[in-house]
C-alpha cells in the first residue's frame, strides 16, 4: 500500500478499417467472432461491476457504421445481438465515451483542410448512436501534433489523450502522473498523458498483483510522489491474443479486470478507477506543456516520425496522392460555387472516398494494405474529372 491514493484512467479504442467486419466474415470466420465478441465483453464486464469499473472507450466512426448496418447486424446475429449491445453501451453510465476521426486518419499525414469533416463527422456519429457528445478525444494511432489544437477546439473537445513520451512540460520536470494544458494559435486544450509501458502491459498481459507492485513503485518514484497522481493506461480493445481469449478467465477481463474490481470491491484499494471528465473537473491551474509531433510505439517504431505510416516510398507517395486528390477537390469547390448543384451526387462521391482513403489500417500494414487506399483514390479521381467536366457544358 501507499500513502498517495492513485487515480486510473483504463482505456479501450475500437476501430475497424472500412467494411472490415463483412470481409472477416467471408475470409476469416474465427477473426470476426473474436472481435465482435470482444466488443460486447467490454460493456458486459462494465455492466457486472457497474458499482466500481470506470471504463473509457473510443470508437471510429467507420466501425460503428458497420455496427450499425442492418446486413452485418443480421450476419453477426448468431454471435451477438449488436443492436442491444450499442444499447447496452448508450446506457452504461460507468463508460465515458471518447470520439475519434471517423475513418480514423493519421491527422498529421492528411491535408488539413479534412481535418474538420473527420473531427465532426466521429463526434456526430458518437452522439448519435449513444445520445451523448464526447468530451475527449483519442487521436487515431495516438497521432497528435500541436497544430490540431484549434481544430479539436472548434469541434467541442475538451480534453485529449496523447502518449506521455511526447510531452514537454514548460517546467522541464517530466511527469506522466497529471494532465497538462497545451495551446496553439491562441487555443488550449488539456492533455492527458498516456503512460506507455503500462498501457503496453494492458495490452500484452499483466497480473494485478505485478500492476499493483509497478504502479506503486512509479509513483513512489515520480517527481511529485505526494501530489494527486493519475495514471491514465489505453489499448486497442480488441487487438492481440490477450483481448480475444476465448477462454474469459484467461483473458484480460477474466484474469486482470475482474480480479481488479473485486479488490476495488473490497474497500482496501489504493489505486481507484475513475472517468476523466470528472477528475478534471476538479482539477485547476494545470501547468503548461507543448507536445511533440508523434504517435504511439507500434511494430518496430517509436512513434516519433510517423514512419510506421509514411516511411517506405510507396506509403510517401500514397499520402502525397491523397493530398492531391483533396486539393483538387477543394479547389473544385473553391473555384465553382455552383458544382454541388451541377454535380452534387458525383461530388459527394469522390468526397466520401478521399475521406475514406485516409484510414490509418491502408497505410500501417506498408504496402500490403496500400492497394485498399488506391481503391478508393482512383475512382474518386474519376468523379472529381467528372464534375469538372459538367461544369464545362
């Protein structure tokens, strides 16, 4: 035990690529049940330990339209019933709901002017489907520069996770144990450090005992061991072994949550889950801190120059194809007010499909997943010169 009660903010993302559900199904039957059912997992064991878990979940827009398509919720109608499991979440008052961009883009990589579609389009499509706007935000990859500021401003967010290695606190005293406030071009919004290597073991695996041990020891250890302390852990929800166990009590429920919450159940917990919006609440004068340019670890990168995304020339020339195509685009509507009453429906096709282009998955899987990016590009290409040319007759 220790003196300094510890907050914890647990986190689960949720995203899947474009039409990823309905292909699972037809390539790869067993993937698709361990997802779906990894989704209803998470608002079940809430709901089991509704008096004490404190959960955070994000999702992309482009999975919950697949959740909501009424094709795929009869296809995975033998699993789980989707329409009561949204339900079920919209009702968890213990989830705090986080928003994200809707086809989940690397914000950094993609032409800024998208910026704003992605941003409202992922909070309309949460307040939506669960009649409650989000207040956070989770950057698709955790991908965050400081110039996105404003825009998550102007979208209605209050608050943004990042990961913790980026932060830079105007005192020079590195601390992931607080939140922070971060401005760009008059703007400020409060940042919230992930902590990376306990988020890493949320993901992989962990004891409670070993997280109770580690925590406790960072704490002890980190440069304000008396202060408030937040510890703020986030994964992929229904990525790696760990998350899909079929087996539960060998899961990361199963094995870790449950036996968390019954300690938390007990009254003799020193580290105590709780939502965010409400600790921030009642925090004040948060300390200045500017945030590096750059995502979380994945594969063999730290996150640092997006190079998971962009480091080979095929991904480079994919991102700078994607930011000509949306240049054209918004050129088109800058040059021709009228092209949305000449070519409204080819218009708003080739919108869609730049927009749905920019989805992280194309990118991260190296040239693998390029071809899917490429799929939606080129006829987009098409019905950008098609509008042109209506306007020319």
């Amino acid at each position: 035990m220790t003196d300094t009660l510890i907050h914890h903010a647990l986190g689960l993302h949720l995203h899947q690529p474009p039409d990823n559900l309905r292909l699972l199904l037809a390539v790869n039957p067993w993937e698709a049940e361990e997802i779906i059912l990894c989704y209803a997992r998470a608002v079940r064991f809430a709901q089991q330990y509704r008096d004490v878990a404190r959960l955070h979940v994000s999702f992309s827009g482009i999975l919950l339209e697949q959740l909501t398509d009424p094709q795929l919720v009869d296809r995975y109608r033998h699993l789980v019933d989707v329409p009561a499991m949204l339900n079920a979440y919209r009702e968890a008052d213990n989830i705090e709901l986080l928003g994200t961009g809707y086809y989940h883009p690397i914000f950094p990589l993609i032409p800024r002017p998208d910026w704003g579609e992605q941003l409202a389009h992922g909070r309309a499509m949460i307040e939506r489907i669960f009649g409650r706007a989000p207040r956070g935000f989770w950057p698709p990859e955790l991908a965050f520069t400081m110039e996105m500021i404003p825009a998550l401003v102007q979208a209605g967010y209050e608050y943004v996770i990042v990961d913790g290695v980026h932060v830079r606190p105007f005192d020079g005293i590195n601390d992931s144990f607080r939140p922070y406030v971060a401005c760009y071009d008059g703007m400020c919004i409060t940042v919230v450090p992930r902590d990376r290597e306990l988020s890493n073991a949320q993901e992989s695996g962990l004891r409670l005992d070993w997280f109770q041990d580690e925590l406790r020891w960072r704490v002890a250890g980190s440069p304000r061991p008396h202060a408030p302390r937040l510890l703020t852990s986030w994964s992929g929800g229904e990525n790696g072994g760990w998350f899909r166990q079929h087996d539960e009590p060998a899961g990361f429920f199963g094995y870790f949550f449950a036996p968390y919450m019954d300690w938390c159940r007990s009254g003799h917990a020193d580290i105590v889950p709780l939502h965010l919006s409400d600790y921030l609440a009642q925090v004040r004068h948060l300390p200045p801190a500017r945030v590096q340019a750059g995502a979380w670890n994945v594969g063999s990168s730290a996150g640092v120059d997006f190079s998971q995304w962009c480091g080979s020339t095929e991904q480079q020339q994919a991102v700078a194809d994607i930011q000509r195509l949306s240049a054209y685009y918004w050129t088109l509507c800058q040059d021709h007010p009228d092209v949305w009453q000449l070519a409204g429906d080819t218009l708003h096709t080739a919108r869609r499909l730049i927009l749905e282009a920019e989805t992280s998955c194309f990118l991260f899987w190296g040239e693998a997943w390029i071809p899917h990016l490429y799929a939606r590009i080129a006829p987009a290409e098409v019905a950008l010169r098609d509008a042109e040319t209506r306007l020319r007759r």
